[in-house]
C-alpha cells in the first residue's frame, strides 16, 4: 500500500501526503471560486490589470470573461463601448457615403468651379 524505498521495504506515510490530501479534501469541498482559490492557495488575478483581488471582485461578461476590480471593470466597459460606438460610427459613415453616390448629391469643388 505504500510505495517502496530502493532497498524494498516500504515508505512510512509522510506529513506532506496528508496534508495533499486534506488540500484536496478541501478543494473537492469548497463551493465558490474564492474559497477554491484559498484552499489551493492560489490568487486570483485581475484580468484587466494583472494585480490580484480581493474578497470584492466583478465578474465580467463582455466579449470575454474575465474577473475584475471594480474600477478596471468600469474601464473595461468603457473600452467596449467605445469600441461599438467607433464600429457604429464607420458603419453610419459607409451608408452615408453610399447613398450620397447613389443619389449624386454633396458638393463637389472640382465641377463647382468655372
């Protein structure tokens, strides 16, 4: 049931096996992200700005998931609308411009100017 020493006798069970397996025990057990983070001592980092959180953080559902600070969340939002509102403006501009072709309207300086 042990594993064996070179000689072939076997290895007395040693402190840091159980300890693995209480840690496991305890991350088999844990129910949220936190307390599976603190059994494993892990930390959980912002996706935004690479520092770790704390006990308040945002999960974020954006174009991806990611956990955040509460003020990195805001600035990513803001990103993201940024970015819809940059794609909205190029897509109003294209159809600006195509109905402007299809209907020759807008001024034109070249055929203006005698």
């Amino acid at each position: 049931p042990y594993p064996l020493w070179p000689s072939g006798r076997p290895q007395p069970p040693s402190p840091c096996n159980e300890a693995s397996l209480d840690k496991d025990l305890a991350l088999a057990q844990a129910e949220s992200l936190w307390e599976r983070c603190a059994a494993d001592d892990q930390v959980v980092m912002c996706q935004q700005c690479g520092l770790p959180v704390g006990q308040v953080a945002y999960t974020m559902n954006g174009k991806r998931k990611a956990v955040m600070h509460g003020e990195c969340a805001g600035q990513f939002l803001l990103q993201e609308m940024r970015e819809e509102e940059a794609e909205r403006r190029r897509r109003e501009a294209g159809l600006k411009a195509q109905r402007r072709a299809d209907y020759d309207i807008g001024w034109r300086g070249q055929a203006s100017i005698p």
